[in-house]
C-alpha cells in the first residue's frame, strides 16, 4: 500500500514537472530547458543524466533495473526524460547528443515490454508518441 501511494505521488510530481517543462519550452529558453532536465533526472531516476548517458543503453537499463528488476513506471519515466532531452539537443544544435538520447529512450521503452504501466505513466508515454 505504501508504495502505491509514492508511486502515485511520484506520477503526479512527473505530471506537474512535464506541465512546467512545456512552458519552459514555449518561452524558448533552452539554458532553463536543460536545466529543469538535469534536475528532473535526479528526483525522478534517483541518477544524473551525464552518468546515464555515459554508461550507453544497456548500462542505464542495469542501473535502473538493479534494485527492483526495473519498475516499468519509472522506466517509462526515464524514456520520456531522454526523449524530451534529445528534443532539446535536436531542437539546440547537437545532434550527436540528441541521437544518443533518443537511443537511451527507445531502449528504456522496449525494456517495459508490455508490462503494466500505471494509466497516468501510460498516458504520458503515449502522449510524448504521438508529439
């Protein structure tokens, strides 16, 4: 009961974060963008995204599968980081980067699998597809 209940608060707080991330966007300021990112990567991953980066797909699925086989609501999380973050580099003239973020994202989405996804997670996933 109790980590439904952070896991649920932790779905809203993510929800609330990419609410504020889209109005970041929408002022053009890519510095705060990044910013916000890095930020969002510790509080919701429990890791800094240039240690994820660093340690290439797989090495990310291990780190944030070791402890409990890899929560499908926080890997969906962690899809979606990436995802906005290779936006931000596709979007700010480093493609290089922007690849390497798009490839930590669909590793992470594929590691979910077809498992189940809390219905808010899901629908965030879904929404960040179809954008």
């Amino acid at each position: 009961m109790f980590h439904r209940d952070y896991i649920l608060r932790l779905i809203q707080e993510f929800a609330v974060f990419l609410a504020r991330l889209t109005g970041l966007k929408d002022r053009n300021d890519p510095e705060a963008v990044f910013l916000e990112l890095e930020r969002s990567f510790r509080q919701f991953l429990g890791y800094d995204s240039p240690l994820l980066e660093s340690l290439g797909p797989e090495g990310t699925l291990a780190v944030l599968s070791a402890a409990d086989g890899g929560n499908p609501d926080q890997l969906a999380m962690g899809a979606i980081l990436f995802r906005e973050k290779a936006e931000n580099y596709r979007n700010y003239g480093d493609p290089a980067m922007a690849e390497k973020c798009e490839l930590l994202s669909v590793r992470l989405k594929d590691a979910i699998n077809g498992r189940p996804l809390s219905t808010e997670i899901r629908k965030l996933l879904e929404s960040e597809e179809q954008d």
